[in-house]
C-alpha cells in the first residue's frame, strides 16, 4: 500500500473519521494506531516488524539511559545499535552479486528505514546535548518514530518539531482540510503527469545505454534530473497534505532546487531535512570550518560520502556523493565560479548549476559506477540533434500525445516554481476565489491528472523513488 493506491485512501479516510470522533485527548492514539497498520500492510512482513518495533524500544531505551548518564559511549552505543539495519544493508552493497539476490529486502529492511533511523539518531544526539528531554511514554515515542504521513520517503522530522503536533488532538478545520486537499492533487500532478511519464525514457535509455549516445544521453539525464525531483517533492508533498488533514504540519522539504546558482545553494534547497541533518550532526561535530581550511574541505568531503553512503550502498553513491563534495571546493577555491565573476548573469550560472548537478545524477541513476561514467562519455560521443525532429524521441516509449502532456506539465510546474522563487503563495491567491470557482478547479485538476497522467495512458504507477533509499 503505498499513497498512490485507492486502499491507501479508503484506509486515510477510515483514520481521520476516527481521529475526529474520539475524544481529543486521546486522537493520538488513533494516529499511532494507523502508523502500525500502515506499516504491516505495506511490508506484510513479521520480521520486518519485529525488527522495526525492536528498533524502537532500544533507542527509548536509549534516551531514557542518556538523561542522565551523559557518556559518550551510551550514545554511541545507542546510535550504532539504532544504525546497524542501515549499515548492514549499505555494506552489503558493496557485496552486491555476491549475497543472494533479494536476501536483504527479504529479512531486514522494515519500510523507511533510511528516514526512521536518521529519526532515531537525531532524537538520541539532542537528548544527550540536553537539547531536548527524552520522551517517557513509549507508545508516544513510537507515535514519532512511526508517523505513517512521511515515514516512506521523509522528511526527516526533529523531535521537538513534530513530536508535540502528534501528541495534542487537533480540532477540524476546515482551513486544513481544504490547504490538505490542495497539496494532495499537486503532489499527484508531479507524479502522474511528470515523474512517471518521464520515468519511461529514462527507464528506456539507461537500461541499454550501449545502445545510445549524444543528445539521447543528454535527453536522459535532463529528464532523470525532472523525474527525480518530481517524484521526491510529489511524495513530500503527498505527505505534507495528508498530514494536514490532521491538522499536523511537516516542514519543506524543497525551495526549487534547480534554480540554485552554486552547489552550496542546490544542497539548501535540495532535501533540506537531509542537508540539515548532515551538517548538524556529522559536519559541525567534525569541527565544520572552525579548524581551518584544509580540515573544512575534508570535514565536506566526510560529509557528502555520508550522504552518497545514506542514499545506497555501492562505490556509485559514495562516488555521487564525493562529486557533489569536489563541487564544492572547486566553487570555494577557483574564482571563476565566484558570484562576483559570474554576478550579472545568473541564468548562466543556474545553467552551469543544473549542468554539474545532472551529471552526478547520471551516476546515480545508472546500475553501477562504470555505467555511469560510460553514459557520461558517450553524452559527448556523438552530434544527433535531428532525433528531435525526424521522430526518433516517440521510439523512447512515450508517443506525440504523451511528450505534449509532460511539455506542458513541466511549464506549469516552471511557472508555479518561479512564482514561488518571486514569493507569491499561489495557494493564498487561490483562496481569494469564492467555493464554487476553488471547487471546479479542484475537481477539473483531479480528472485532467486522472485523464492525462499516468492511469489515463494505461501504465501503472511506479513506486516512489526515494522509497528504495
């Protein structure tokens, strides 16, 4: 069960009606309740389930120790203990063709557990720095581990930000439930009009990339670059509107990555519950740049591999990773990328910007490292510009019709991006309209994304992308 499937809905539906007919003092155990079922019916797994209810009580177990035992070692025993489902399914990465084929996923791997661990981690370093008090009742500890909304693909929420928003029972309003309902079917255009129907020629060329270069190439990595940012901020944004029907708010998780000018600027707008949790937990505890330069360039190097290491096992994460972290000392040591070279020509800059960035993705979406490197030589191995006009892209997967809707879905997702850039809150002026207008609207957008998005064409929808993370 996942958020794009009617059963999730029918099972939503089912947990607001009972959180709101409950007493308000104890909603959130409805809440908590539909975390678990959430949970078994999307791994249908008892040793998933034992190791993911084991998880939690040992870091309660844990944070209750460090409140008053402030030793290092109990934290660091508490987080490798938390961690060690996540290291074991990285370092068997490494070993990947060596171990049985689907052993991993099979035994060890409860749902979101890259998200729930990062969590767990988080909740146990501030309670050892006093940053916060450690939660007592463990059913309420669990109500944040488990959080159904965004447990799949995050974002990755601290426990003073989240924990007293699950706790205290929230009145309806109908405020939520319109802003819930809005963010539902935008999180449902970016994943039915864009992310999957761009997912077919990425598929298509990545899967025989021998088979490809020059522009094709290109095609794929730009539009890997779209599909993955669509598909991640589609499912955050899912996330985010299911929560406020709850009357519960997760924070951002995105500012428009791709109009970043530097790749200091993509990483603060790119997965920014990751960005902050990397430089709030590995980055400044390695000194930051508060022992010099040198120590500040390896201390971003040690940094980014933890990113690539989070994302998968496999040398080709840690490689994406280091890439991003080499970006950023090229933009810090050479002038040239220096904003006051460049400060006039910001288009250029963002240009450059999407340019590196996609690169790195062609190394993470591509199967292994060599793959990738291989797809990136051949990006420059050949001049085909005509398979734009002679009919060569609808043998990617996608026919005439199709590459008109995802065109189109990505010039309203442009003008949505830089209305927002420009800080206006389209959602606001929306409101402005009267009930029948705002409903109409509602209505013609779920039948244009059900018509024109991924069910209206005849395939499936795939799952969510940073769900396998």
């Amino acid at each position: 069960m996942t958020y794009t499937t009617f059963n999730f809905y029918v099972f939503l539906l089912i947990t607001l009606v009972a959180y709101y007919i409950i007493p308000k003092a104890y909603r959130w155990l409805a809440i908590l309740l539909a975390n678990f079922c959430f949970i078994w019916f999307a791994t249908e797994s008892v040793s998933k389930m034992i190791l993911f209810v084991a998880t939690i009580l040992i870091s309660y177990a844990f944070g209750l120790l460090l409140r008053h035992n402030k030793k290092k070692s109990l934290l660091f025993s508490g987080i490798a203990i938390s961690a060690m489902p996540l290291l074991l399914t990285r370092i068997i990465g490494f070993a990947e063709g060596r171990v049985p084929e689907g052993i991993v996923s099979k035994i060890i791997i409860p749902i979101g557990l890259s998200f729930y661990t990062m969590q767990i981690i988080a909740y146990l370093v501030d309670v050892y720095r006093g940053k916060i008090k450690p939660q007592v009742n463990v059913l309420k500890y669990a109500l944040f581990i488990s959080f159904f909304p965004q447990i799949i693909q995050g974002p990755i929420p601290r426990y003073d930000e989240l924990s007293e928003q699950l706790s205290e029972g929230h009145d309806f309003d109908e405020k939520n439930l319109i802003s819930g309902i809005q963010l539902i079917i935008w999180g449902f255009f970016l994943k039915f009009m864009i992310a999957d129907k761009a997912g077919i020629v990425v598929d298509k060329i990545f899967d025989d990339y021998s088979s490809y270069k020059g522009l094709y190439i290109w095609i794929a990595g730009i539009l890997y670059s779209l599909q993955l940012y669509t598909d991640f901020l589609g499912c955050v944004t899912l996330s985010q509107g299911i929560a406020r029907l709850f009357g519960i708010s997760l924070t951002d998780n995105f500012k428009r990555p791709y109009f970043a000018d530097s790749i200091k600027d993509f990483w603060r707008r790119w997965h920014i519950s990751l960005s902050s949790w990397l430089r709030d937990y590995i980055y400044i505890p390695l000194g930051g740049n508060r022992k010099g330069t040198n120590r500040k360039y390896v201390n971003l190097l040690v940094t980014f591999a933890v990113s690539g290491l989070w994302h998968g096992g496999g040398f080709k994460f840690i490689f994406w990773g280091m890439m991003h972290g080499v970006y950023q000392l090229v933009e810090s040591m050479v002038p040239i990328f220096n904003k006051k070279y460049l400060g006039a020509k910001h288009l250029i800059r963002v240009l450059i910007n999407f340019y590196f960035v996609m690169i790195a993705w062609i190394v993470f979406r591509a199967d292994t490292l060599l793959a990738g490197l291989k797809m990136i030589y051949r990006m420059f191995c050949g001049f085909n510009p005509w398979i734009l006009f002679d009919g060569a892209i609808y043998d990617l997967g996608l026919v005439q019709r199709e590459w008109e809707v995802l065109i189109l879905s990505l010039v309203v997702l442009f003008w949505v991006s830089r209305k927002q850039e420009c800080g206006v809150v389209l959602r606001e002026q929306f409101d402005k309209h009267g009930i029948v207008v705002r409903w109409a609207v509602y209505i013609i957008a779920i039948l244009t994304v059900w018509v024109f998005g991924t069910y209206g064409f005849g395939y499936d929808a795939t799952d969510f992308i940073y769900g396998g993370f």
